[in-house]
C-alpha cells in the first residue's frame, strides 16, 4: 500500500494506536488518535468529551487535509466526515480473553506510580468486556460490522495476534485498489 490517508480501528486493546504509528512512522506521515480529539486533556484523562463539532474542527484544521496520514481509533457516531476524507480502513480484531489480557497489562503500567480510581477501572474494564457481546449497545463488534459494510472505502481485516511489525507488513503489502 502507498503512502495515503488510512484509518485503523478496531476494538480497544486490539492495538490500534500501536500498528498506525508504525505504519506512520514506515510513510514519514503524521498519525493522530481519535481519542486525543474526543476527550479534552485533563488530570485525571478521560472524563470530560470535547463537543462533537469542535473535535471535527479541530480534526479538520490539524491533520486532515494533508496528503497523506494514519489516524488510529474509532469514530463511530461521530467522525464520519472524517473517514470520508480516508483512501481504506485497516479493522482489527483479536480473541476477547487476549485483548483483555493487553488492556490490562497496558493500563497497568500506564498507572504505575499514579493515583488512580479504581471505580473508574473497573467502569473502564466492563464496557471493553461489553464489545464482544453481541447485545452489548455502546461500541461493539456488531455496530464495528455494521459501520464497515457500509463504507465505500476497501477495508482490510486483521488479526492483531500478529507482531506489530507483521501487522505493518500486511498493510504495506496490501492493493486496495486492486
């Protein structure tokens, strides 16, 4: 695959962030998050959403019309303007019990010698279970799914039980116009 605007998404834990900023750092092109944009920095992170219309704004204004660029997370309800703007879409998956597992272990040593909310954890770690069932109405595989057949872009579906650098292959050796 050539330099281009690729969004990546997938499931928290799937790692998302960590296969566009490879593939960003692979094109020399920037990579943004969509979590930077959704939520306003604050201490602790993650507890006051940006209002829809300034995360596009400011989406629009930073990176979007650039050549090319690899933005990573989900957008679902919200970010479709955006992903109008992307050339395809890399999707990740990975077994529930495995992406568990790495979201732990990230988050563990994210808090590391930080005061934390256990409530909040624990909020945190019930809505990532909540992907993978399929009754489940916040982000979930089934709204993924549905959200992907509807896109015009190709879309490129990966197991993200691969290495980072095997991932990065994948994509770079991917046609999507073909």
């Amino acid at each position: 695959m050539r330099r281009s605007r690729l969004h990546v998404m997938g499931a928290s834990g799937t790692g998302t962030t960590t296969l566009a900023r490879a593939l960003a750092d692979h094109w020399a092109v920037p990579h943004a998050d969509a979590d930077d944009y959704f939520w306003v920095p604050t201490t602790p992170p993650y507890v006051a959403k940006r209002p829809e219309g300034e995360r596009l704004t400011l989406m629009h204004s930073v990176f979007v019309p650039r050549e090319a660029w690899v933005l990573s997370g989900s957008m679902l309800g919200w970010g479709e303007s955006i992903v109008a703007e992307c050339d395809a879409v890399a999707f990740l998956t990975l077994d529930p019990d495995e992406r568990l597992r790495r979201l732990e272990a990230r988050e563990t040593s994210r808090r590391a010698g930080r005061d934390f909310d256990p409530v909040a954890w624990e909020a945190f770690l019930e809505w990532a279970r909540g992907y993978d069932d399929p009754a489940f109405e916040g982000r979930s595989r089934v709204a993924h799914e549905a959200w992907l057949g509807g896109l015009s872009q190709p879309v490129l579906r990966l197991d993200s039980a691969q290495t980072r650098e095997e991932l990065r292959e994948a994509v770079l050796d991917w046609e999507p116009c073909s």
